[in-house]
C-alpha cells in the first residue's frame, strides 16, 4: 500500500474525481496516514462521492426520460426498489435527478468536479426550483461560486436570504 506522502508532491490531493483519484484511494491504509494526511484524504473521498452521485443522477434522469417502463412514471417505483429506499425517498431523488440533468447544469458540473455535495445540490435545486430560468441561472452561478466555502447551514441561509422578496436577483448579482 501507498502513504500519501509517496507520491510526487502529494499530487494526489488535487487530482479530479474519477477513475485515477479512485485508484490512488484505493491504495491508502487509515492507520499508516499522518495525522496532516487523514482530513486530505477524507475530502478526497468526498469528491469522489460527489463525483459517483453526478454519475447516479445522469443514469437516473435517463430512465426517468424513458416512457417504456421502468422509466417514466414508473422511475421511482424501480428506483427505491433497486436502491432499497422509501418511495419518498426516491421520488426526490428523481426529481433532484432530472433538475439537475435538466435545468442546473452548472450545479450537475460542479457535483461531478467534487466542488460541492449532494446535499449543497440539493438545496440549490430546492431553493431556486420556482424561479424563472434567468433568475435561476443568475443565483445558480452565484450559489456555486460561494458553495465550496460554506457549510451546508450556511449555503441554506444564504440561499433564502437571496430568495426573499426584494433581495432576490439583486442579492444574487452583488454578492
């Protein structure tokens, strides 16, 4: 097994999410990281999550554009039957899907980048879902360009401050 300090310049710590990042992962034993190592390779493994979640999303909105069955309707019968979830849980896992696929491309990227989570998706996609699409796009950009920093807590707030009556797109523009 590797130690993140073998590799060159620590490298590993900036690779993007995907095939490579997932293989030097692999190699990692928790018990031979340094303590300065262990909060690296821990954020490593969370864009590499964030990576395998895009990924889910793009399979899941593709069965759900299907009208033969599973797809359509039926997507989110198939998807908590086959992913073992609630039925709740799964309808809003479609529709986060097909928002994201569909209407936040941005916010699909920068999941699929690991700059944010699934959660931080999620509240972007929720709390932007009744604005028209210029709208959603502007505070879209500006969610994203603050997401990485903030704590999912912190995001919500933000995001509902932007949203409210007379903060709005002038928030989301200035901020």
């Amino acid at each position: 097994m590797m130690r993140p300090g073998d590799h060159p310049s620590a490298a590993w710590a900036s690779l993007v999410p995907g095939t490579v990042l997932n293989a030097v992962l692999e190699t990692f034993e928790p018990p031979a990281l340094s303590r300065r190592d262990l909060p690296r390779v821990a954020a490593a493994y969370q864009r590499q999550g964030a990576h395998l979640d895009a990924m889910q999303a793009r399979v899941i909105a593709e069965l759900a554009g299907r009208t033969d069955p599973p797809g359509g309707p039926a997507t989110a019968v198939t998807v908590a039957e086959a992913l073992h979830l609630e039925l709740d849980a799964a309808t809003e896992l479609v529709s986060l899907a097909v928002d994201l696929v569909t209407g936040l491309s941005a916010t699909l990227t920068a999941l699929d980048e690991g700059r944010i989570t699934l959660p931080k998706a999620r509240l972007i996609a929720q709390r932007t879902r009744r604005l028209g699409p210029a709208t959603r796009a502007a505070v879209e950009a500006v969610a994203l360009a603050r997401a990485p920093q903030l704590t999912e807590a912190q995001l919500r707030r933000w995001l509902d401050d932007a949203m409210t009556p007379g903060n709005g797109e002038n928030r989301a523009s200035s901020s």
